[in-house]
C-alpha cells in the first residue's frame, strides 16, 4: 500500500495487482522512461561538446587532486581539446589574468589579486603531524604544536607549504631543526618513515606508506594551524567558454573534503 492505496490484493497463490496498481505503474514506468530520455539527450549533447580548454595547475594539486577532476571531465567532454601547464601558483595567477589560460586549478589560499580573479575553493586541508612508527609522540591522539620543539623536522617547499611551516614554528620557544628541505613528497614519505624526522604537512597529501613500504603515523595538533585550500581560479568579468563552464561545474561535483 502507498499513500492509502491498495497496489495488490493477496491471494492463495500470491500477489495479483489491482486497477490502481497497474495505473500507478504505468506512471512509474512513463517516469522511468522520462527520465532515461533526459539522461540520454544530455549524455549525447556533451558527447558531442567540442572546443578547447587553457588549464594551469600547481605541482602539489596535480599529483593529489587534479586526476579525479580530469576523469570525470573527459568521460563527460570527451570531445573537448585539453592543453594543461604546470607551474607555480603566482605564473599562473600572470596567465589567467593576462588571459591565456580559461580556468586554474590551484591553492585558492595563495591567490592574492581578488580584484582581477574568481575564486572558488572545493577542498580545505588541514595541517597534520607526519610520524614514524614508535615515535613516542605518536602514543597520543593529539600533540601540542610546543612539543615540537626541538624536534628534527622534514620541510617540503612546495607552493605555500614552506611558508605555512615555517609561521608555524616561528612562535615555539626552541625552534624545530630543519634536517632536510626537499621538493618532493615521496622524499618527505620516506625520510619520515625511517626516522630522519617529522613533518607537518596538510592530510591532502598523506598516504600511510614510504614507498619502500614503511608505515608513517598521522596526528592532530593542537593550536591554530592554518588549512591548505585548493580550488578554482579564472578571470573575474570575462566570458567563460562552454568548455571552462563544463569544467568548473565539473569539478564543483568531484572534489570531497580532505
């Protein structure tokens, strides 16, 4: 029974549908069949979308982000020409704004002339701990950012990550040692992993292994940290192109918080 009314009558033999039933399926099946037609003819128009897309993204965001919202575009836009530039978020920001990319996929925290961009951030990142197994701070659930004084530490100069750490520990007393500065995170992986130190980077780019299949500890720290904010950039006032359009609401649906 649905909203008071009877769809079946049961009998000896089993269920045999009745008057109001079988009218209330067939606008079940005229919906369902509505439907699927409204899928098709949208499937069909994007298939057969074409043009071409002008995208920058930053190192950081194309090796953790930017796969998932590329896949989902092409199946969407397969027809669409797509040419990517990897740079620095400030490069960038010089070629949305002097129009020679459509849309950047970047750290949205970085992006400084808001006058002249859009902005839209999909993901926020908080910084966390990065520890080796066994490390006696990894005993407890959340560290204080004072108990890292002293304390060997891993920097990756990334985009705004190096500047991020280093405000971080600015304040503390007795300053973390920087035992190694690297471009690279499987680096900071491994070398955490192995005991050459800690980390303190954003839970977007943490994976529980080095690549020589060490196990590397995750914690909260206490404190006000600051966020890693990855999102959307493209030229405030200026037409968007139906494949940047695509794009942004493509990736407005495929990016989940981290």
């Amino acid at each position: 029974m649905i909203w008071g009314v009877l769809l079946f009558d049961r009998q000896a033999r089993g269920l045999l549908i009745t008057h109001k039933g079988s009218a209330f399926l067939r606008h079940a099946r005229q919906i369902l069949a509505d439907v699927a037609t409204a899928r098709t003819a949208f499937r069909d128009e994007a298939e057969t979308a074409t043009g071409r897309l002008s995208l920058g993204v930053t190192s950081l965001v194309a090796g953790y982000v930017l796969s998932d919202i590329l896949s989902r575009f092409r199946r969407a836009f397969p027809q669409v020409e797509l040419n990517v530039i990897e740079d620095n978020g400030e490069y960038l920001q010089h070629l949305l704004i002097g129009g020679e990319l459509d849309v950047a996929v970047l750290l949205t925290s970085s992006v400084r002339d808001r006058m002249a961009l859009q902005v839209e951030t999909l993901l926020v990142s908080p910084y966390r701990l990065w520890l080796p197994l066994g490390h006696p701070l990894a005993q407890q659930e959340a560290i204080a950012l004072e108990e890292l004084a002293g304390q060997p530490l891993i920097q990756l100069m990334v985009d705004e990550i190096e500047e991020s750490t280093r405000r971080l520990t600015a304040a503390l007393p007795v300053k973390p040692e920087v035992a190694f500065r690297t471009r690279s995170v499987e680096a900071v992986r491994s070398l955490v992993a192995t005991g050459a130190g800690l980390a303190i980077l954003p839970s977007l780019v943490y994976r529980p292994w080095s690549l020589e299949g060490d196990r590397i500890e995750i914690r909260d720290v206490s404190g006000d940290l600051p966020t890693v904010q990855v999102g959307l950039a493209w030229r405030r006032g200026a037409p968007l192109s139906p494949p940047a359009l695509n794009f942004i609401r493509s990736a407005q649906s495929s990016v989940p918080n981290r």
